[in-house]
C-alpha cells in the first residue's frame, strides 16, 4: 500500500465523517492495512490528516493576463474549478478547526493561502501600475473572493460557480479597486 | 430550573464541545437535574439544541436613517455588537452542519437569516429611490458583509470589528452599489 492511497482514504473518511468522528482504524480498515503501517508512517490521528492535507497543495501560479479584470479572473478559476476535493477538505477541517486549531491551520496553509497569496500578488501588481487606486482598501477587498467561496465550502459544500465569480469580479472587485480612479 | 436556564447551559456545552461532543446526560448534570426533565420537554438531543438556537432569535428592526449610508453602517450593528453568544453558537453548530443539515438551518434561520433580511430590505429601498444604480449585482453584494462576519465567526469566533465593517461600506459596499450612478 502506498502512502498516497493510504493518505487518499483518510482523506475521504475525513469528508464523510468529520476529524472527530474518524479513527486510525477505520482508515487501516478502509485502506485493507493495519493500524501499525500507519503508526510506522505518522505517530498519531493529527499527523496522519495534517500529511493527507498538505499532500493536496499544488503551486500556484500568479496570472499574468496584461489586464487587471483578465487576472483577477484567471484568480477566481482556483475557486471555481480548483480540485474539488480540497474544498471538500477544507470545508471538513474548517467545520472541526473551531476545538482543533491546528488542523484548521494546516488546511489554510496547504489549501487556502496559496490562491490567496496569487490574488494579492495581482492586486499588488495592478496597484503598481497605479490601475487600482490607492484609497482602496486592497487587502480586504483581495478577501471577498476567498470569503465568498469559503462560505459556499462551508455552507453548501460547493465550489464557487463561474457566474458569481465574474459577477462578484465586474460588479464588486473592479468598482472598489478602480472607481473614481483618474487614468 | 427554568426552560431558559436549560437552555442556556445547553448553549455553552454546544460552543465547548461542539453538537457531537455534547450529550443530553452532561447538560442535564451542568444543569443540575435529571435528563428526565430534559426529555420531558424535548424528545432528543437534536430537539433540545434546536430549541436552544431559536431561544437566541431577537426582531430585528431595519434602519431607516435617511441615507443609504448611514442604513447600512446600522445593519452592520447586527454583526459589530450582536450578542457573542448568538455568533459562538452559530459557528459552533455551522461547524457540525455539513453532518447535521438540521441544524445549520436552524441556526440559520434564527441567527443568520433576520439581519441579512434587514440588510437586503435596506439596499431595495434605496434601489427604489434610484440611489443604488440598476445594474448592481445587489443580492450578491447584500451578501458580502454577512459572509465577512460568518468567516470570522468560523475561523477566529470572533465577531466582525467596526473598522473593518465601515471600510467595506465605504470602500466596496458603496462603490460598487453606486459607481457610476448619474444623481
């Protein structure tokens, strides 16, 4: 068994069940292994999510689309097309993070700052080139985005639909960060 | 031992143990009683938490300040000052949601759901006095401050602060409900 199948199943039993309703033994079970293969790997219950979780984190890239509408729309396709797995994960963890900080935290880390990080890298760029005007408040409006699909993650299990994207992004993201703003 | 006070301790043992850590026995011994009197006037554990959640359920009223502004910095009092507990239970029970679908929405509709109602009633009034432009995307922006204060809830159990609030009114809110708007 491999540990990328075993790190696969306890991240489905994760999905169904919730941290606290999961056991090592149920994933040694489910992975047709026993309960010391996975001792052998990862000391306890907390480890053994926290490496399914990381092994979900994929570099992401920052767009480069020469336009800020074509960035911040290139940002959003993390959200709307992004593996579905991690949302699943994510929304997991999250709902457990409240009583285990630290799995909360390490899926943030592996699945929700990287896009984030892209986004304000983006809103960085196009404030530079003086598009984004420098009243705006960039780091909460660089957060909708990631809030709007977290409540979907967490609220309906679903990933953020393209629609909302591009409407949050032409009706929200676009008028805060430039309206008003002299070219 | 009143109804209330059940009720109330119900409460607490929901935001330190969450839905499934907590059983009808440890509130019938935090309360002082016996779970007989506890399933005499609810039939289960899902029951008695529900009942807990809609006990927390207060009117809300919409604002009617006299400017859009001014309507929307009040509807944001709901999520700046609203009572801690009401924003600890609806995380707590957001958190087992995905499990327990029941009790999201319970928490939903008692919590949730009246000021986002207060919210969206403002932004069609001021839709219909011609001082939101037509072409905003309103339910979607109506849902952005509801879905700021719901992450921090989720994530640091922590209510929405002031300046954060008033910087998305001016900042994002307002703009994009009315950039470009010919008065």
């Amino acid at each position: 068994m491999l540990e990328s199948a075993m790190l696969s199943v306890t991240r489905r039993l994760l999905i169904e069940h919730g941290y606290d309703g999961m056991t090592v033994e149920a994933v040694a079970k489910a992975a047709g292994t026993g309960k010391a293969a996975l001792y052998r790997r990862w000391p306890g219950k907390s480890e053994l999510v926290i490496a399914a979780v990381r092994a979900l984190q994929a570099p992401v890239v920052v767009p480069d689309t020469g336009s800020l509408r074509g960035d911040l729309l290139e940002c959003a396709r993390h959200y709307t097309s992004g593996h579905e797995e991690a949302a699943l994960v994510m929304g997991a963890l999250l709902s457990d993070a409240t009583r285990h900080p630290e799995l909360g935290k390490a899926a943030y880390d592996a699945i929700g700052a990287p896009p984030a990080a892209a986004l304000a890298a983006v809103i960085r760029r196009w404030t530079d080139r003086g598009v984004i005007k420098a009243s705006a408040p960039i780091e909460l409006i660089g957060g909708l985005l990631p809030a709007i699909a977290f409540r979907n993650v967490v609220m309906r299990r679903t990933r953020l639909d393209v629609g909302t994207a591009e409407t949050l992004i032409d009706g929200v993201l676009l008028p805060a960060l430039t309206a008003g703003q002299v070219d």
